[in-house]
C-alpha cells in the first residue's frame, strides 16, 4: 500500500498546531521543537552497555553518561531481529513484514520503501527541519531488479526525505564497497575484494568478495561515518531551522575492525573493541552538539536495530554476555534477537536517570515526532507507530502505552507479545540458534508461550497450559495481520474518531 500525495499538503496544514507548547504533567510548556538525534548501532547487544550490564565487559561510559542525563528503557524491541526489516520500521512506523521483503537486503537490491510513503524524515522536512542521514542505509538503491551504481542512486535516501546523505549501501559486509554521496558514488568500484575469512579465524573477518572503490578500507568506514556526523552537526550552527540526524553505524557489526587505538580497549575480544571504539563515535556526536551550542535543544535516542550476533562459545570464550542474560542472538525469535538497548536524553524535558519499562518498538518513533512538532498522523501512515512522548516526559498513563507489539526473526518466524505474554507461532529459533525450526509431533504444542514476567530468559514454554492466552493471541496477530494496522487511527483533534 503506498501513501498517497495527498498526505504531504495535509501535514504541512497541521505540523505546527501546538508545536511551541507541548505540555506535560511534568513542567512548563516547551520550548521550539528539538533537533533530533536518532543513533542507530548496527548489532549491539542489550547486555554490551554498562548502564544495562553492570557485569559488561566492553567499556561504554559515553552511552552510560546519556543513561544518566536521560531515560532507559528496558523493554524496548527492534521490529525484527535482522537489519533491513528494522530500519524500515523505524523510518516509515509501518512493520516491514507488510512489505514484500524476505529476509534482508543486499548491496544491489532495489529501494523497499515505498514511492510516496511517509517517514520520520519526510514528516521532518516538511516541518520546517533540515534533515540528514549519516551511515549504513541498507534499504535498497534505485528500482531495478539489480542496482547500476552506474545510474543515479533514485529512489533512495534523499526520495525518503533526506535532504543530505553520506555513507554506504548496506552491511559493511556487503559488496559494492563503496561510499554514496546524495545519489550517486565518491568513487566507482572498479577494484575487487576477495572475501574474508569466516569471523572465527582470527576473531574478526568477515566481509562477502565483490567490487571495492580503489580508496575504500572497511577499517575506514566507522571513523569516517562519524566524522561525516560531527561535520553535518557543526554546519547547523547558527542555523535557523532545527535539524534531524539518522545515524545509522556500521558497527559493531561484521567485520569486527577496530582501529588500532582501540585494539585491547574491552575485555571481551575484538567484538568488545569495535563496540567500545562505536561508543567513543557516540561521544563525539554529542561533543558536536555542545560545540554548537544546542546540547540542551537536542533529543538524542540512542539504540541498536537488533541483539548481537553473539555464540555460546563467544561467551565462554571472553566471559562477557553481549545480550544479558536472554536468550538467543541476532536474527532470532527470542529476546536476545529484538531486546536492544534504548536510551532517551532530552535536557529540561526528560528526567535524568529515569528509566521505564513500557513495551515499545522502533516503529513508534514516527509517531512520537509527529507528536513533537504537533502533526497528526494520516490513516495511510506510521499503521504500527505509537507516540512515546507521554512516557519521555513522565506522564502516567493509565494502560500500557501499546496494545500489543508483534516480532519477526529473520527466517520468518513472528510472536507476538501483551503484557507479560510471549506467544511464538512456531519451534525453534526461526534465526541462527539450533534449532532454527523443529516439525510439532502430532498432537503436540504448535508454538511456544513464555511469561516474560515470570520468566524473562524463556526457560518454561506454557503453550499448552494456556490454550486460552494462546487463542487471544492468535486471534489479535491475525487482525494486525488482515486490518494492515496494529495502532489506532488518531482524529486531527488527537483522539481517536
């Protein structure tokens, strides 16, 4: 389903209603609406940060000190447990399982947003932001079959609303090594890449064989992401208009190559370096806000697009749990593969070291910025969105924020989750744990049930002593499924119609 045009005219006739005094149980009326910062780590486990493991191995004072001048959530969940699919949901709100997609993206795969469809950054622009994105874009490129980087890179970035964009076309493993400008190469790939070995020898390939631009160096990529990051940031001083920054990172992700001053900078190999040298990147952008003058007019959210990629005997080996203490990893069904670390600063408007544990998803921060500028969703957009900032600025609600939040591993498996209830729509992992799928005996439970409350690792699957919950939600996945939608249709008024 594709957002129509109309859309655009209607929000530029709403965004500014109430924009300069947004209220709240907590304070006074705000102030001008933020810049926004949206830092996306690339496979970070919920248990890499101190503020989340106080037993982590990996030192990330930079995160920790936004924990501490911010909120923390600890029940926040990329929409899926693999990439492509969460950076989607969280630029449009909209599950990326409504979408065609199987699985994710590669280097030369066509755009997945839709032509036309609203995203935080199109919202954004359109009131009044300058908006930029910085980093891993893996969301496709142009809208043939196969990439010709040859070709002017549309749709892309710049279509979803971005007036700026620096970076590269997918995961750091994923050829065509190069970097993008707006829509087109710095420099073509005219070079070749064997491939790496796998990650386990020598502790941090790998990257795929395939075309390379003659000047790129995988080392390179983060130092340069992050530079381009700070410059974009100094550029908006004395600016007129508030700015929004995506910065998606290519790390911690494969291939696991810090730079050599962060060689030894953790404790838990060179995984634990290249995470600890992402937080320094962190600390960077947030020394650029202060550079300008505008630390205290950003909102900063930092979070990762799905657990780490992280083994058994990774944590035998290094002593160090990059998810905690749940269970599985990157791509899975269970919480280690959607469980991230999620943290909110926004100074005079969110209370320093609080934390909260609402359910909430990535999908939900289309809805929130529109909140922030006073804009009002149209029915053909943000379907999955719910507005956090009555949580950020410590509002008490009376039910939890969302009915309920659906997930998705990376071979397809979903569950869905309602309060402390974790309903699986299948055995196995559905991800990179063994088992990733096992075929129900006759007779015997076709899907796993797990009371989070109770029982937050999912050790106990109560599947079959509780035909009941299972049944309600079967029943409630089923309409999210079939009605294209999972949150209410808000009236212009901002209640529902």
């Amino acid at each position: 389903m594709k957002t129509s045009s109309a859309i655009l005219p209607f929000l530029v006739s709403t965004v500014f209603v109430g924009s300069a005094c947004l209220h709240s149980e907590r304070g006074a009326p705000s102030r001008e609406p933020p810049n926004i910062v949206f830092i996306l780590a690339d496979d970070m486990g919920y248990g890499d940060p101190g503020s989340y493991n106080p037993a982590s191995r990996i030192p990330t004072p930079n995160i920790d000190r936004l924990a501490g001048e911010g909120m923390r959530f600890t029940d926040a969940h990329s929409p899926s447990a693999v990439c492509t699919p969460t950076r989607y949901g969280l630029l449009t709100g909209r599950y990326a399982w409504r979408t065609p997609l199987v699985g994710v993206l590669w280097g030369y795969s066509p755009a997945l947003i839709e032509e036309g469809r609203l995203t935080v950054a199109s919202l954004l622009q359109h009131s009044g932001y300058a908006t930029a994105a910085v980093g891993k874009w893996h969301l496709g490129l142009g809208t043939a079959e196969t990439t010709d980087y040859e070709q002017p890179l549309r749709p892309g970035p710049n279509a979803a609303g971005f007036d700026y964009f620096f970076g590269i076309p997918a995961s750091l493993d994923m050829a065509p090594y190069v970097y993008v400008k707006h829509e087109e190469l710095v420099e073509p790939p005219t070079d070749f890449i064997e491939a790496s070995g796998e990650r386990r020898l020598g502790g941090n390939g790998f990257w795929r064989a395939g075309p390379i631009a003659p000047g790129f160096r995988h080392m390179d990529v983060l130092p340069t992401i992050t530079e381009e990051a700070v410059e974009f940031i100094k550029r908006q001083q004395g600016a007129e208009r508030p700015f929004f920054l995506y910065l998606p990172f290519s790390a911690p992700h494969t291939p696991w190559l810090p730079t050599a001053e962060f060689a030894g900078r953790s404790r838990a190999g060179p995984y634990g370096d290249f995470a600890a040298q992402v937080d320094v990147a962190i600390g960077s952008v947030l020394d650029a806000l202060v550079s300008i003058g505008v630390d205290d007019d950003t909102l900063v959210i930092v979070t990762s697009d799905n657990g780490a990629h992280w083994l058994e005997s990774d944590i035998e080996e290094h002593g160090h749990r990059a998810n905690g203490e749940l269970r599985g990893q990157k791509a899975d069904i269970f919480e280690g593969g959607h469980r991230v670390p999620f943290i909110a600063r926004w100074p005079g408007r969110i209370a320093a070291g609080s934390s909260s544990d609402e359910t909430i998803s990535h999908t939900d921060l289309l809805a929130t910025v529109a909140e922030i500028v006073g804009a009002t969703l149209p029915p053909e957009a943000g379907e999955d969105s719910y507005s956090l900032l009555p949580v950020l600025l410590g509002e008490s609600l009376d039910a939890p924020l969302r009915e309920a939040t659906v997930h998705h591993s990376y071979h397809g498996l979903f569950s869905i989750r309602q309060g402390p209830w974790k309903l699986i729509l299948g055995l196995g992992s559905g991800g990179f744990t063994e088992p990733v799928s096992i075929e129900p005996a006759p007779g015997e439970p076709q899907g796993q049930l797990y009371n989070l409350d109770d029982d937050p690792r999912e050790t106990t699957d109560l599947y079959a002593r509780h035909p009941d919950v299972v049944a309600r939600l079967e029943e409630l996945l089923e309409q999210y499924r079939q009605s294209g939608r999972s949150a209410p249709i808000l009236g212009v008024d901002g209640v529902l119609p």
